[in-house]
C-alpha cells in the first residue's frame, strides 16, 4: 500500500517570499497527488493536483511539481500572503490508483507573518 | 448548495450515548468517503463508498463504528457506545467515481464526547 510523508511540519514565511512543502511517497504506480488547504473550522479545500503525465502544473501563485523517478512531488507558494496562513495536505492514491481511496500526509502548518 | 454538506456542524454528547452524522454528497458524485481528524492530526480514513458496490470499511476503528448509504446519495455514519477518545472532526467527501478524481470535502462535524 502506499505511504505518505510531507514535510515540513511547520513553515513560516515572510510575506512576499516563497513557501515549499514536499511529499514522498512509496507506490510507483501512484499517479494522481493533489494538495489541500485547510482553514481553522473548514474543510480541505483542494488548491492544486497534479497527474503523473507531466511534471508541473501552475496555477497563478501556486505551483507543484512531480518528479516520478525519485518518488516526491512539491507544492511551491510565490509571494506568500497572510490568507495563506493555512494546514496544507499533499495526497496520493492508495494502492497505487487502483481505488479512489486517498492516502494523505500529516499536514503542513503555514504561518505568513506580515 | 454546490458543495458537500454535513450535518450536525457540532455535536456534544455523554460518553456511552450513540450519535449518528449525516453527509449530503455533491449531486452525481458516486464515491463517498469518511474521514475523522483528531485534534492538530491529519485525514485518518475510515469507510469509501463507490456507486453500488460494497463499502470499503478497512479504516473503521472498531465495530462501534457502522456507516450506510442509502439511495447512493446521503450518507450517515453511526457511533455506538460513545468514548471519549471518539471525540474528533469527522469529514465527508465526495467525487465522481472515475480514477483519480478531486475530492470535495464538507466542513466536518465536530463531535465532543463528554
């Protein structure tokens, strides 16, 4: 089955520099990882995915990036802003995609000081 | 509304009571998923639906814990003989029942067990 690890646990940042958050994870088959963003009192609300046929994806002030050979794949945040501030989950396919079944990391505690 | 709806958003009950929690997927997405997250920890998964086949139940803690889906639309999960380490944000999610498809999440109902 697949196994999930994100780092790091907790990041904070400058307002206006950049935030990395990187996952690995242990399936070869996966190839589906979405990234999540979790406001206090809300749900994940889903940011960004990306699918194992290419190696980045952007959208506006978010990025993420996949590299299949050494199994790991980034979220980049450009010029961070204080409604960042959020827990961020990166995800993978259990069982390498054979379910809908999501194996999520432990999360990422932004903190964007302004 | 458009997105996953949870009801109740909070509930406090005694230890020893049943409580039931009640999901309402986004229309036309088969797969439904539960998941319960403790406080300050990530998305610990406990039972995936997908259209008429059976219920992936592999992360149900223990027999207390049951879940149905009725009508392959709203969904209740029910704790029986509450405990206190129950107590937990439990989140539904819904999507479309094709590989690697995005996850929507509600906002969770937040369940005290005194």
């Amino acid at each position: 089955g697949e196994n999930v690890e994100q780092h790091p646990s907790t990041l904070s940042v400058q307002e206006g520099d950049s935030a990395v958050i990187k996952c690995t994870y242990s399936d070869s088959a996966s190839n589906y990882f979405p990234w999540y963003k979790q406001e206090l009192g809300k749900g994940p609300q889903l940011i960004i995915d990306i699918r194992s046929n290419v190696g980045e994806k952007k959208d506006q002030r978010i990025a993420v990036t996949l590299n299949k050979t050494a199994k790991h794949f980034s979220l980049h945040i450009t010029e961070t802003q204080p409604e960042d501030s959020a827990v961020y989950f990166c995800a993978a396919p259990a069982w390498g995609g054979a379910t809908n079944k999501l194996i999520f990391g432990t999360g990422t505690l932004l903190a964007v000081q302004p | 509304g458009a997105g996953v709806s949870q009801s109740p958003s909070n509930k406090v009950t005694e230890k020893g009571k049943d409580v039931e929690l009640r999901c309402d997927p986004i229309s036309g997405h088969t797969a439904l998923y539960w998941y319960r997250q403790s406080l300050g920890q990530g998305l610990e998964f406990l039972i995936y639906f997908q259209g008429n086949s059976a219920p992936d139940k592999s992360g149900l803690p223990s027999d207390r814990f049951s879940a149905e889906r009725t009508g392959g639309s709203v969904s209740t999960l029910t704790i029986q003989r509450t405990q206190q380490e129950d107590s937990a944000v439990y989140l539904c999610a819904s999507s479309l029942a094709l590989a690697n498809q995005p996850q929507h999440f509600g906002d969770g109902t937040r369940l005290s067990i005194l």
